[in-house]
C-alpha cells in the first residue's frame, strides 16, 4: 500500500494518457531513450567558447562508464565516484532525452512528468531531475527556459527544491524557486512530479501538489550576445513563453559548483541517484488556451520602497 501511495500502483492515471515511459526492465540503459553527455563542460553554440564546469563551476566528469550508470533490478543508477578523471576530481553520469546531434530521443510540450527517484544528499552533491527546451526559440539560457522537478542541494537533504528559470539570455535571467520542507528524508523512495499546463506549472511530491506557479516572461532580445532587459510589454515574446514549447529531460548528479558548494570529509562517495521509472503523460481532451500572466514584477517596474 505504501509502495501505491508513492505512484508504484500504475501507469494508467484517470484523465490522463501515457505517452512515453521508462520502467528500467532491462540490463542496460535504453540508448533509444537516453544519450549519456561526456566531459566537464561543452561548447556554447553562441560564442563558439568553450564554456568549462557546465556554466556552474562544477567539478564532476561525466561518462558512460558502468561504474557511473548502470540498470539493475528494473532501477537506473547514477552514480557519482570520487576518482580522477581528464583533470577532474569526480565522476558521474547526465543522462538527456536528447541525441547527440540535438534531435530528440523523447520530447514533449505540456502534460504530467513523472520520476519515482532516491535522491542522495551530501556536502557537495547537486542530483538533479529536470527539463531543457528541445529547440532555444526564444534565444539562449534562459530565454528559452528550464524547468527544474526535483534538485537537492548538498547536505539539505530534507529540503527538495522546484524551479523555473526563464527571463533573457544570461546574464539576464530570472529564477522563482520552491521548498518542500519533508520530514523524513529523501534518500528514501519518493515519486516526484510536474504538471505543466498552459500558463501554470504545478508540483507534486507523492501525490500532493505543493507548489504552483503561473507567472514568467521571456525576452529575446540581445547586445553583443548578451541578454538585455525588456522595458516594457512590447519586448516581451507572447504569453505563455518560454513554455510553450516542447522539452526534454535530463537526469544527473553534478559534484561542486556555485549551488552546493565543495565535497569534504563528510560527503558519501559513492552517491547514488536512483530511478524507478519516468512517465510522462498527456492530459485525455486537450488542453485550454493559457490563463492570463500571474501577479509578479516584471522587469521594467519599480520596486516598491519603504520610506
């Protein structure tokens, strides 16, 4: 019954349809389904530059080594190691719906994005489910959006973090976040989840929506390929931007960074992101037209100030 309770009991969900799903019963990760990124970094198409840490100062090389990721008894283990690797003092595994040439092995606009996950928790560690946009139609991160399910962030292990990020092109973008404060602890098995509707995004934690969110703005425009602000509703691409388009997932337990800081003599290694299955579904009928903007400040208006 606990197992039910934590979304084990089913793929079939009333109002809803199953449109792709992993339920990890084979011996090895389904490369139709998943491509495992590589290295401590990546080219970012914009500048042509070589952009190290993956953006954050991390200190992780990913692979597609066994020892990093690897299926066993229908569940998909990320493993982060601490060992040496091109200069780099840690392994671990980040695994996309995205092929390596930036088609999609699996992408969608809309629906319910389900993970049933272990999350590990440590000074350092940084495991993360999330969502990229298949295409930056609206320009670079985070023009174009990000859409975070579940992250942890160190040693906080009773805290699970769900993000938006959006606004312009970096370094101009914006970031709203909610916390789950949980009293027991997310090293357990947990079914995390996120509805994302026109115009609203909701979050779930074994069944609970404990989060919604329904206000965002994107702006496409740049100077020197840098993002600039908007001043006013005209510079603004069209409600609901950046989501409005179809995403992608991605899996990982990055090691370091800004976020969680630097491992130390506390930190478990090795440290094991667990997933039961990912589902993702699509709401049966169709969805409605978004709802009008949420409240929040957009950027060309003034802060209130107290005297």
């Amino acid at each position: 019954m606990e197992e039910q309770a934590e979304g084990q009991g089913g793929m079939q969900r009333a109002g809803w349809i199953l449109r792709w799903h992993d339920e990890f019963d084979g011996d090895r990760v389904d490369t139709t389904k998943w491509h495992c990124e590589q290295g401590n970094g990546f080219h970012d198409p914009y500048s042509g530059q070589w952009v190290p840490g993956w953006g954050n100062e991390e200190l992780q090389y990913y692979t597609a080594d066994p020892g990093n990721v690897f299926v066993r008894d229908s569940v998909l283990h990320i493993r982060a190691l601490q060992e040496q690797r091109e200069g780099c003092a840690y392994t671990s595994a980040r695994l996309r719906s995205r092929a390596a040439d930036g088609s999609a092995l699996f992408a969608q606009r809309y629906g319910r994005f389900e993970f049933r996950a272990r999350v590990p928790q440590g000074k350092g560690l940084w495991p993360a489910v999330w969502m990229l946009p298949l295409e930056e139609q609206y320009g670079r991160w985070a023009a174009s959006g990000e859409i975070d399910v579940v992250e942890v962030c160190g040693d906080a292990g009773h805290e699970a973090l769900g993000s938006i990020h959006f606004g312009c092109s970096f370094p101009e973008r914006e970031l709203i976040t909610h916390r789950l404060a949980h009293g027991g602890s997310l090293a357990d098995w947990h079914c995390y989840a996120v509805e994302w509707d026109p115009g609203c995004i909701s979050w779930e934690f074994d069944g609970r929506k404990w989060a919604q969110e329904n206000f965002w703005w994107s702006c496409s425009k740049t100077r020197d390929g840098a993002g600039v602000r908007p001043q006013g509703e005209h510079e603004l691409n069209a409600w609901p931007a950046p989501f409005d388009r179809p995403f992608y997932l991605v899996m990982n337990i990055a090691v370091g960074g800004n976020f969680p800081g630097t491992p130390d003599a506390s930190t478990p290694f090795p440290a094991e992101l667990m997933l039961d299955y990912v589902r993702v579904y699509e709401r049966a009928g169709g969805y409605a037209d978004a709802a009008p903007r949420g409240k929040g400040r957009l950027p060309w208006q003034e802060e209130d100030h107290v005297a």
